[in-house]
C-alpha cells in the first residue's frame, strides 16, 4: 500500500483528467488544493463525492499565499510514517498508466529512496523534466536530479529526513530532496519503462516562458521571486 497525494492549482481540466486515472488504477488519493479559484475548489469538492478522494483545502489550515509545496509535504510525510506507507507525489499535470503506480511499488526494495517513471510527452519522447534520459535505454539507479510528476519516496527516507528541515524560503524541494536521498546513502531509481505522459506547467501558465521567453522568464522569476529552487 502507498499514500499518494497531488497538490492541486486551478488547470481543473488536465487536473482532472490526472485525478480520474489514478483513481481508475485502482488507488485512493489526497488532493492539495493549494488556493485553486471558488469555482475550481468547488468541482474538486464535487470529484470527492463522486470519486472518494480526499480534499484538503489548504486555506482552512494555512494563511499563507500558493505556493504551500512545503506543508503539503510536512502533512503528507506525517500522514505516510504513520499508516507505514510509501509516498507517491504525482502531479496534477501528469497522467499515469493502469500500472503506473504499482510498478512504482514493485520497483522499491531496501537501501531504494526514491522511486520515480520517466515524463514523456504525447508523442513518447522523453521530456521536461527528464530530458538527459533521453539516451537512457533502461531502469536503473540514476544520479541526476529528480523530479516529483510521479515519483515514490520510500518509508525508509522519509524516516530519514524530517521535512521539517526543508527551507521555508524556497517554492519547491523536488531536486533537494533527490539529493538529500543520495547525501543519506539512498539509491534513486528512474524506470524508464515505466512512462507517464507529463504535460508541463498546466497549473502555473506563467512558467511556459521559460521555452517560449526565456529572458522574460528569468526577468520575473528573479524580480519577483518566483520559482524558487
């Protein structure tokens, strides 16, 4: 058994469409709904009652503006540790297969932190954010950073590292994190033959320039603090 989470921000469409093909693999999961508009709050609060899943409004537990990647995390280890459950992260803009999550599991044995299937777009290619395993042919330990689009991390580190410890300054921790697991003697394990079609930013459009403006990009990332890494 595995606790899966997905922090959600508006992108209700392609959130959605996520959401249902994990619950169609046969999973339950929690959803983050991280300040998602009213009316998109109010369709995830419909999913739960056709669905089962779970929602957690994180704006009646925290008054503090989106991006809140750090408490989804504290929340979900908490949650993890004590039902003795792998996490599994999987972003709203991410779409797994019927066995996607349980390949996951299979792929996870002792001395493994974290478990993650490479990203491929509609066509298969490999891409953001794993686009240097493009000349990977098979699964295996990987010492590049990772990503969380869906990605295991195993009870083992999560007992090793308290997320408490993440810096409150930064928006996101995936890349941290995958190098905290190697700096804990942790292997990190990339399946390729395990693709998930990732279709990046849906959630946060502003992020697209950093393809299609790049120096406006970095302009607004630096001068207003976005995207902090």
């Amino acid at each position: 058994m595995v606790h899966i989470i997905m922090p959600v921000k508006d992108s209700l469409r392609t959130a959605e469409e996520a959401i249902r093909a994990i619950v169609a693999s046969g999973h339950t999961l929690t959803v983050y709904d991280d300040y998602s508009l009213p009316e998109n709050a109010a369709r995830l609060d419909a999913l739960h009652d056709e669905l089962g899943i779970r929602i957690v409004h994180i704006r009646e537990h925290l008054n503090h503006p989106s991006p809140n990647y750090r408490w989804v995390l504290i929340q979900a280890q908490r949650e993890a540790l004590a039902a003795k459950q792998d996490l599994v992260i999987i972003e709203s803009d991410v779409l797994v297969r019927p066995d996607t999550i349980q390949r996951l599991e299979d792929a996870t044995r002792e001395g493994v932190g974290m478990v993650a299937a490479v990203t491929v777009d509609e066509a298969g290619i490999v891409n953001f954010p794993y686009e240097y395993a493009r000349r990977i042919h098979e699964d295996g330990a990987c010492k590049k950073r990772f990503s969380f689009c869906c990605t295991l991390l195993s009870q083992a580190l999560l007992r090793a590292f308290d997320f408490e410890q993440l810096d409150p300054t930064k928006n996101w921790y995936d890349v941290h994190i995958s190098h905290m697991s190697r700096q804990l003697g942790f292997e990190n394990i990339l399946l390729i033959s395990n693709p998930v079609l990732h279709r990046p930013h849906s959630s946060r459009p502003w992020k697209q320039l950093k393809y299609t403006n790049p120096l406006l990009y970095y302009w607004r990332k630096l001068t207003q603090h976005k995207d902090k890494i």
